[in-house]
C-alpha cells in the first residue's frame, strides 16, 4: 500500500518565522513531488515541484527532497498570515498516479 | 489563459440518484484526472484518462464511471449516489500522462448527498 504521511497539525507559526512543513513516503518508484496549499473549501493549488534529490527553491518556498531517506519537506520563510492553509504533499508513483497526504494544517500567527 | 474548469460547482442529490460531473482541461493539456476529497483528509484518485483512453483507476467500486470526449474534456458519472459519496471532486490536468508533470485543478464540484 503506497501511503504519504503528513503531521495533521495545526502547525502555529509566528509571522515572520519560518514554517516548517515535512512529508515522508513509502514508494522508492517514485520520481517526483509535489506541496499544494489549499484554503477551506477551494481546490489545491501548486506550491512547488521536486524532482531531483537536494533543494529547490522559489521565492519565500525552498522544497527539498531526500530520496534515500524517502522524505520531502516545504519551508516558508518570512511567514504571512496568508499562508494559513492546509498543505498537502503529493508523489507522482511509479504508476504516475498522484498520491497524497491528509494534509498540514498550518496557521500564521499574528 | 482559462484554467480547468468544472461543472457544476455545488450539487446536491438524493440516496439512489445519479450524477454526472464535467471538466475542460487547460488547452493543450491531454490527460484528465479526478480525485474525491472528503472533509478533512487529501484527494483520492479515482481515475486518469489520456487521449480519451483509461490510464488508471483507483480503488473506488463500480459506481464510479467515467469518460473523456475528442476535446479532451472528460465527465465523471456517479451511480446509486450513498451518503458516503459527499465530498469534492476535483479534476486535475496535465499535458501528458506518463512524465513526471505537474497537475493543474479546477475550482471542484462540491456534492452533497441526503
């Protein structure tokens, strides 16, 4: 049974601070990952990709992504109160199928 | 640039009904996928079609159907609708089915079953 974990949460992070948001998986086939935010009641949207071992990042989000260790994390930095959502983690299986995480529910405090 | 869009956005039926849910791909975009999300926890793929062919199906009974069209839309059909099948069902698109791309998702049909 192909499974992502994700710490439900809520994760409480001061504005400003870094978020820290981690996912492991349990498919070695798979070859790439994905972090969606999603607001109560809208669909996912893209966050970031990750395809190749190490560190990616785009603006205020760094992906990174150990293949060994089969874990995939999202950090936030300069965090705002916009970035309450619930971030879902996702792999692309071998099947090229997207499989996903419940969720983190990650709220920015004020 | 429109984005997926699905049909319609809230729906609510009774135990029993049917339903059928729609969704048009970003233009360009062959691969048509859809996921049910219950409150509370991720999507679960139900079903992935490319190029009007069935490339994957989840672990969903039956009940579930789908279909895509020549222009790449695709509808999702559901029968002998339970209470359990309450959820948003989302449509996800992407250019090709076997590389490693990412997902695009429409706004999501919210149903709602009593």
């Amino acid at each position: 049974q192909k499974e992502v974990e994700q710490n439900s949460g809520p994760l409480s992070v001061p504005e400003g601070a870094i978020a820290s948001l981690n996912c492991t998986y349990s498919d070695r086939g798979s070859q790439s990952f994905f972090w969606y935010r999603q607001y109560s009641g809208k669909s996912p949207e893209l966050i970031m990709s990750i395809y190749s071992n190490g560190d990616k990042e785009d603006g205020r989000f760094t992906a990174q992504l150990n293949k060994a260790s089969q874990y995939v994390s999202l950090l936030i930095r300069d965090s705002q109160p916009s970035d309450s959502a619930t971030y879902l983690c996702a792999e692309r299986d071998s099947n090229y199928q997207l499989i996903w995480g419940a969720g983190t529910k990650l709220i920015i405090k004020p | 640039d429109a984005g997926v869009t699905q049909s319609p956005t809230h729906l609510i039926k009774t135990r029993g009904q049917h339903v059928t849910l729609r969704c048009s791909p970003i233009s360009g975009h062959k691969s048509v996928s859809w996921y049910q999300q219950v409150l509370g926890q991720g999507p679960q793929f139900i079903f992935q079609y490319y190029e009007k062919e069935e490339r994957g199906r989840g672990n969903f009974p039956d009940r579930f159907s789908a279909r895509q069209f020549p222009n790449y839309s695709s509808e999702l059909n559901v029968n002998a609708l339970l209470l359990g099948d309450s959820a948003l069902y989302l449509c996800a698109s992407s250019p090709t089915d076997t590389m490693p791309t990412e997902a695009f998702f429409g706004q999501g049909t919210r149903l709602t079953v009593v």
